[in-house]
C-alpha cells in the first residue's frame, strides 16, 4: 500500500546523541531534493527519546551543520510549523495516550519482565542456538495477573503483539516487494518504563501525525519497518510510501564509523570541505544524474530528481574522491570568492595582512589547494621565513659551487633590477642562465629555495612579484650566507 497523501511530506530525523554525522546530511539530501523537486514539504524532526544520552548542544549542532551544508527545512523545532512539537522529547503525552489504544484493542501487551530476568533470558536463548528476543513469556499472562502486577506497582514496558504465524510486507520505492516471516519479528517494546517511547512508536506515531507521505531513511532499517506496518495497521492507519537508501560503506564495505572514517559534520568544516562539494559527493554515494556527470550543483540534483537512478549497493565513502571534487570546486570559483570563503572560516592566521596582497596569494596558491584549510600551508613562506637547510640549495647533480656561483650573480641582477613583476624577472634569470651556460631548471630551483624556502612553491617569479623586492633581496642575502656554509 502506497501513500494516499496527495502533498510530499518528508522529514528528516537525527538524534541529538553526538556529533552531527555525515550519514545525517546524507539522507536530508535526498529528503531535501525530492520535496523540492515535488513541491513538497521537508520536516526536520528531532528524535531526542533517548533521555540519557541527547543534549541540546548536540541538537544545535545538528541544525548549524545541516545549515551549513545548505538544507533548509521548511518545519521544525526552531522555525515551527502545524505539526508540532518537533522534539520527541516534548511529544511524550501523545506516545502514551497511543500506547494506551494499542494495549484497549489488544495490538500490545504490558510486559513486567525485569532487566535481569531478560538478561538471563538472553543468555538461555543464546545457549540454546535460538534467535534474539524475547520469549513473550508476559504475552501469556491473563488479565487478572496483569492487574494484579499493575496494582502492586509493577514497572512494565508496553510490547507490540506480533502475529505469530503468516508473513508482514512492504514496497519499497527502490527495492520492490519486501517481505518478513512473522516468526522473525520480535515483540519489540514500543513504551519504556519511564513512559518514553522507544523509536518504533514515536516513529509511526508522529510520521502518521505530522502527515509524512514518504519515509526515506537508510538500508539499516528495513529489518524495522515491518515492525512499523504492524503498527500502522494496528492503529487503521494507510501506510507511507518507504525508500531505503544504501548505507555509506568503508573501504573494507564495513558501515561507515567514525573508528575508520571521520563521520562528523563538523570535522569536513572544520578540514576547508565545501558544503556545496560534500553534498555533491554525497549525491554521489546513492544516485546518478543519468549522463555521468560527477560535479553538479544542488539545484540541478532537485532539477533532475528521480528515485529510479537510485543505486541500492553500497556506495564506498572514499576520502580522495572527495578530496578530488572538493579540489575541483576550488578552482572552478574566482579568487575573490575562494579567499572570502578562506576568510569565513577560522582556517587561516592571515586576517591581518593588506587585503590585496591575501588575494594575490589566493590566486597563486588556488590550483594547489584541495580544501580551505591547506590555504595556511600553501601560503606561509609568502609571510614568514621558514627554516630550511642549507643543502636544500643545491640543485639535483649540481654542487655547493654551483649555488655559491649562481646566487652572487642572481642577487646582483635582481638588485638593479627596476621593474619587478613576473615576466622581467624571469627574461633576466633565463638571460643569466644562458650566459653563463647553466641549465635554467638548476637556477631557478636555487633562487626557489631562497626566496620561498621550499623546495616546491607556487609559480617562481608569480611569488616574487607578490613577495616584493625588498623581501626577496633580503632572503636571497640570508641564502648568500647559507651558501657559505656548503661544502
């Protein structure tokens, strides 16, 4: 059975139990396009039952990171809307109260069963060679027994009764007709004894509540969704239209966790990953615009949105794609844009030099960078020295003779030199190579080392141009002193 909702609703659903993971963006995504794409509507709902362990720096978090990615949700629990609350947190009465009609109609069952009887239990079960779960044992029980617990102040838990025999189904959008034994469905809780609900029900519940029509969630829920069913269909509800994405996968095809990839949001921030990039990549990891293109715009995803190029294996997170397509990004942007969006995040340490030169240096180091943090890196020597040894002077098959030769000449050159842009430099380097019968790849690298201390830089005489005359005068003088101390 298919949603018979005529708007989309979709949602979006983290728990705020950590760091905003990647896998959250992930799904929002396909969420976000598929509304957008429709004309719909995208709910962001924060699933916070987990009392001991979500906060609301985790939740806020959640929000800046998916902010920053640039999902924009239509209804939440910052911005409202007509369904809420949209923290489960403070939705409790309404799980109780449909807790309660589950257990009038004979769907649930109260289940006064201790931690340490289930624990045994599970070890039994364990023993024995059978399957997890439970033994239904308080399924038995008849109603003067469960009153009589009820009235002795028993702590209970509320369980699903799930048929025992016969088969529970779905279709799924991608994946086509899914079907469960129900001898394979355990009788899951669906109200804890602290009266908050566990997943399944507040799930349903405020799926049906807040009018969801598609829930679009990852692979790793498929074993839960006809746990799900049962629950629409105990309650007489129509069911929504279900899609599992494939679950983002390690090198080794392992889910991707944080012990073998990074999976926070804010570590691909925090690393000079572009927003606009990482959802492109992610786009990546579960569908295929149809033509083959690999770089695309969020905008032309929504455009070209369909769940038919879907792909249901599981697409491996692989960090030097990303890498590669975030690079590509870089360069494709202008420098001006690329150094406002340095500047913007806390990546650099140059905030306090002259805005002209900071764009220059973006210019030159801009198809050498692959994220915005490398910036600080590709561009310090263009404003401190840094240590190199005296060695790194000497050219590959050249000797300390060779650079005591060419330095001297090359700082009496540039000295008089009038006009220091980039190609008067280099005619007057090539000019003194040739002169003097030296190979110009062995002067330049001499005159690289001393005027950017590295060995490898950013275009040669580009970089001198930027670093001005009086700094490459003065750090080819430093190197002059270097060269004396080769042997």
């Amino acid at each position: 059975m298919g949603s018979v909702l005529d708007r989309v609703r979709v949602r979006a659903a983290p728990s705020p139990t950590g760091p905003p993971h990647v896998g959250n963006a992930y799904i929002a995504l396909f969420d976000y396009a598929f509304a957008r794409k429709e004309g719909g509507d995208f709910v962001l709902r924060i699933e916070d039952t987990d009392a001991e362990r979500s906060t609301r720096e985790s939740e806020e978090a959640i929000l800046q990171a998916l902010r920053w990615v640039g999902l924009d949700w239509d209804e939440g629990p910052d911005v409202g809307g007509p369904y809420g609350p949209y923290r489960q947190s403070e939705r409790a009465d309404i799980y109780r109260r449909h807790a309660q009609q589950l257990l009038e109609t004979g769907s649930a069952y109260r289940c006064f069963c201790t931690r340490e009887r289930l624990a045994d239990m599970q070890k039994l079960r364990g023993a024995q060679g059978a399957r997890p779960g439970y033994d239904r044992l308080c399924r038995g029980l008849t109603p003067e027994q469960a009153r009589e617990k009820l009235d002795a102040g028993t702590p209970f838990t509320v369980r699903l009764k799930v048929p025992l025999e016969g088969q529970t189904g779905f279709e799924d959008l991608v994946r086509g007709t899914v079907v469960f034994r129900n001898s394979e469905i355990d009788d899951q809780v669906l109200l804890k004894s602290d009266g908050f609900p566990t997943y399944h029900l507040a799930n349903v519940v405020d799926d049906h509540l807040m009018k969801i029509s598609h829930v679009i969630r990852a692979e790793e829920w498929i074993s839960s969704t006809p746990k799900h069913v049962l629950l629409y269909q105990a309650f007489g509800w129509d069911l929504p239209t279900f899609i599992h994405m494939p679950l983002l996968r390690n090198q080794d095809r392992s889910k991707i966790s944080k012990r073998k990839d990074p999976t926070s949001l804010l570590w691909y921030r925090e690393q000079g990953f572009l927003p606009e990039a990482l959802l492109n990549f992610l786009a990546l990891m579960g569908w295929s615009t149809g033509d083959d293109r690999e770089k695309f715009s969020l905008q032309a995803m929504v455009q070209s949105f369909t769940w038919n190029r879907v792909k249901t294996s599981g697409p491996v997170f692989d960090m030097q794609k990303l890498e590669w397509l975030n690079g590509e990004y870089v360069r494709s942007m202008s420098a001006e844009e690329l150094l406002e969006r340095i500047l913007a995040e806390p990546y650099t340490r140059r905030f306090d030099q002259p805005a002209e030169k900071l764009l220059q240096v973006t210019r030159l180091v801009q198809e050498r960078i692959k994220r915005l943090a490398e910036f600080d890196e590709a561009s310090r020597f263009f404003f401190e020295r840094e240590p190199y040894e005296a060695a790194d002077l000497i050219p590959k098959k050249h000797d300390a003779a060779f650079v005591r030769d060419a330095l001297p000449a090359a700082h009496a050159l540039l000295k008089d030199l009038d006009d220091w842009s980039a190609e008067p430099l280099e005619g007057a380097m090539r000019d003194a190579a040739e002169e003097r019968g030296w190979k110009r790849g062995a002067l330049y690298m001499v005159l690289r080392v001393a005027v950017t201390c590295r060995r490898v830089s950013t275009p040669l005489f580009e970089t001198m141009q930027v670093l001005g005359k009086q700094e490459c005068i003065a750090r080819i003088e430093t190197a002059l002193d270097w060269a004396e101390e080769l042997t």
